[in-house]
C-alpha cells in the first residue's frame, strides 16, 4: 500500500490515456500554431518536430522499459511547454518584420539564445535526476529528455523544415 500502490495505479491510467493525452496534446499545438501562423507549409514546418519530439520522448520511454509516472508526465508537458516556446521564439526571429530572413542570422540569433536557456534549465532539473529519491530522479531524467528534445526540435528539425519551406513554392504557403 502507500506510494508504490498510488504510483502503480497512476502508472497503469496513464499508460492507458497516454494516446489520448498525446493527441489532445497535438491537436493543441497544431491549433495554436494554425492561429499564430496562417500558411500551411510554416504550420506543418513548427508542428512536425514539436511532433516528432513528443512520440521520441514517449518511444524512448517505451523502449528503454521506462514507466511513464506523474513523474515523467511531467517532463513531457515541459517539452510542449519549452517546445512551443522555442518554437515560437524561432519563428518570429525568422519572420521578422513579416517575411522570411536569412535562416543562418535565424540559428545564430535565437539559437544561441535557446541553447543558453536549455542549458540554464537542463543544469537546474538535471540535478534532479541524482536524487535519492527515485521519483524525483525519474522527473529530473525526464526533465532532461525533455529540454534536450525540445532544443533539437527547435534549433535543427525546425530551420532544416524551414529551409525545405523556403526552397519550394513559398507563394502557395
């Protein structure tokens, strides 16, 4: 009984509601995107790697046997919450004064600025996964899976996606 009672049955309905979680949690993004930015191929160029870093974060779980906890669940909500963020910042770096720029000042601007943030974070939760106690260390691994995904997400997933925007027809959007 207690802890181990209460984390096992937490575990076993959110491995249960994880899909459902994680397609709100797309549907969310998607909405949030489609609002901040009316053209189709910018929308799909943010969604995808905030995307694809949600199913990492969860396959690497699966993979590795890992037990999605309240714990770890809330490492995935910091990678939509730092994700989007980045995502976000990215982009009106990219758009400023409402057109595509260079994608090279994009990186070297706002990439820099992200890659101080996630190292800023990764140090203060990462101290986290030394814990003795393991469902703190668990958050704190997952904490850091969390910001090292959102960050390659956003700083090399997004401009290689912004890059393929750009080299199409941009004009259709």
């Amino acid at each position: 009984t207690g802890v181990e009672l209460v984390e096992s049955e937490a575990a076993a309905l959110l491995e249960r509601r994880l899909p459902v979680l994680l397609l709100f949690l797309s549907i969310g993004l998607l909405l949030m995107l489609s609002l901040a930015y009316r053209k189709k191929r910018l929308v799909l160029s943010a969604f995808l790697p905030l995307t694809l870093s949600l199913l990492v974060f969860v396959l690497g779980h699966c993979v590795l046997g890992a037990t999605i906890t309240p714990f770890t669940m809330a490492g995935l909500l910091l990678l939509v919450g730092v994700g989007i963020d980045d995502h976000l910042f990215m982009l009106a770096h990219y758009l400023r004064d409402g057109r595509p720029g260079s994608l090279e000042d994009t990186i070297a601007g706002a990439g820099r600025a992200i890659m101080v943030t996630t190292i800023t974070s990764l140090a203060a939760f990462g101290v986290l996964a030394f814990s003795q106690f393991e469902p703190l260390a668990s958050f704190g691994r997952a904490a850091g899976l969390a910001l090292a995904l959102a960050f390659v997400a956003s700083v090399v997933l997004l401009p290689a996606l912004l890059a393929w925007r750009s080299s199409g027809n941009s004009g259709r959007g």
